[in-house]
C-alpha cells in the first residue's frame, strides 16, 4: 500500500482539537514518513483498571485509556503486531506506524481494555504468563493487595528481615509496595515465592484470585482478532536463573497459549525487559530457537529498519493532553532503543 492510501485512511478528528491534532499529525510524519524511513512505535501496557486507583492514580483506567486510544487512532497508524513485522522487514510500514501492546495476562484486559479497542478498531497483542491463568496472582500483586488491605497503621515484617512499615495513610501505602517490590523483585523465584507466602500468612487479608485472565478470555481475545504472545509460563527474571530453567519456562509459557488458542504463538515479550539487566544474549537465541518470529523489550525507543526484530524497544506515555502526549512520542521516535 502506497503512502497517500494510508493518509486517506487516518481517522477523522474532532474540529475542537483539529489543530493541535494536525500539527501533532505533521510533526511525527516528518518523523517517521513510512518505508525505508519509518519508524515504528510500540506502546507497553500492563492493567486496565475500571476506574482510578487511588493507590496507583497514574495506572491506566477505562476513562484515561478510552482518551488515549482516541488521541493515537488520532495521531498514529495504529496496525497489528504481525502487519508492523512485516512492514519493518520489507521496509513497507506506513507513516506514523505505532502498534499496542499487554505485558502480564490481566483479567481487565478482556473486561475492559478489549471493548475499548474494539470500539476504536486498534489491533492489540497480549504477551500473556501461561502460568498464572484462570486463579493465579503475580508476586508483585500478592504485595500490593496485601499492603492494600493490611488492617492498621503498622505492617511489621521484621520477622522475615524486610522490616516495619507506616501503612497510616496512602502515600505510606504506596512507598511501603514500592520499598517491598524493590527489595524482592530480584531474588531468586523460590526464595521470593516463600518470602511473600510468609507474608500473606502475617497479614489476615483475603486476598484477590481473579486478577488474570481466565483460559476462556484469552480465548475469547484470539478470536477477536488480538494477537496472544509469549511472556514465559512463571514471569521469572530470565538473568537470574539457570539457561536450561529458563528455556524451559519460555517454552512451557508458549505451549500452554498454543494449547488455549490453538493457534502458533509467535512472538515475545521478555519478562520485566530491560536489555542487559533481565535479559542477555542467551535468552535472544533461546527465542529464535523457540521459533518466535519477533520480540519486545522494555527499552525505551521506536524501532527502524535496521533493529534487531527480536529484542524490539517499547514506549508509552502517560501525558493526557494531546500535544504532549505527540510531544513525547515524538521525543521517544529519536531513540533507537538498546540491545544486548
Ligand atoms: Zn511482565
């Protein structure tokens, strides 16, 4: 498809924000004019939640989601993971070529991200943990609903070396995840995996079992057309555990989707993704050799015509107001995005 036949195909704009919306438009098409010259945006989303959490104010919801899909159908070609592969190997991606992206598998992403998308005809791809469907919780949401509902001003989690924690008000809520997160994101899986069993059974809440997706709503997605990934079967930090395991774990992730959607699962998302840090090079071959077509990283970037197709850099702003929201998009087209 030639360049003036994408063009006809951009989405009408309101006549509100007709201007602001052109010149976002003219800006990041002199950035990335299509074909040899594109560059390719990749957006990374993990929840979609109903409405605001106060704890987390800046996590995506159906309202601020809704907007921000509007200002890209707006400003982007938004097209599919496989369309923009192939653009970027043939060198035939279109002006403007963005595609969006879900790392994790939550249950919000089929309630209500996929309306969402459907209403603004934006193709998405799912990079789903197999292992944690239809009941599982991730370690980082065992944290936070724990530290969510802990009844009192006061967690002490001394006992289990981590310390004591001021939960009195959100903000101390909301420092206490993130000081948690920090100290056990990187220990090694079975050591995490016990330490937050310890302290569920220190703190009396009950505690949520349908975060994720059920084996029917990724199911549900595919046949939506949504593209489901790869995203490894236990969401471990690939760096951290022995080559063998962590083949195994890719491998066992992209069994248990083809399983589901009955379909091949062709493309990856390296847990946590920063180059380097939770990925290497090994984990790069691993992938190729797993048959995965293409793979996305957390770099931050947009990627181009000479990117490696399997370690491909990802973006998303968070800014409302559309001219700095294009603003950053276009700030993020000047990166190529790192590779290990
Ligand atoms: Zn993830």
């Amino acid at each position: 498809m030639r360049t003036s036949e994408y063009d006809r195909l951009d989405k009408p704009v309101n006549q509100g924000s007709l201007w602001p919306l052109l010149t976002s438009r003219a800006m990041l098409h002199l950035l990335s004019p299509g074909g040899g010259r594109a560059r390719l945006s990749i957006l990374i989303y993990h929840r979609v939640l109903p409405c605001q959490d106060p704890l987390f104010p800046e996590e995506s919801h159906a309202q601020s989601f809704d907007q921000q899909m509007e200002q890209l159908a707006a400003c982007f070609k938004v097209i599919s993971f496989e369309e923009a592969i192939r653009g970027l190997r043939n060198e035939t991606l279109p002006p403007r070529a963005a595609c969006i992206t879900f790392d994790d598998g939550y249950a919000d992403n089929a309630e209500i991200a996929l309306p969402i998308l459907k209403k603004h005809s934006i193709p998405a791809t799912f990079f789903v943990a197999a292992g944690f469907l239809d009941g599982g919780r991730m370690f980082n949401d065992t944290v936070i609903e724990l530290i969510r509902r802990a009844p009192g001003s006061t967690v002490d989690l001394d006992s289990l070396g981590l310390g004591r924690f001021s939960v009195g008000t959100i903000p101390e809520r909301r420092q206490a995840i993130h000081q948690l997160l920090g100290r056990l994101k990187y220990l090694p899986s079975e050591s995490r995996q016990s330490t937050v069993e310890a302290m569920s059974a220190l703190i009396p809440v009950m505690l949520p079992d349908n975060l994720m997706m059920t084996s029917e709503q990724v199911r549900v997605m595919h046949n939506a057309g949504m593209e489901i990934g790869g995203h490894t079967a236990s969401h471990p930090i690939l760096a951290r555990m022995e080559n063998s395991a962590a083949c195994a774990d890719i491998a066992t992730g992209k069994e248990m989707l083809e399983n589901i959607v009955r379909a091949p699962v062709r493309f990856f998302a390296y847990p946590n993704g920063k180059p380097g840090r939770d990925y290497l090079p090994d984990h790069v071959r691993m992938i190729k050799k797993l048959g995965f077509e293409a793979a996305v990283s957390t770099a931050h970037g947009a990627a181009r015509k000479d990117s490696d197709l399997h370690q491909l850099p990802r973006f998303t702003p968070w800014d409302q107001r559309p001219m700095r929201f294009a603003l950053l998009m276009a700030r993020n087209m000047l990166k190529t995005g790192e590779a290990v």
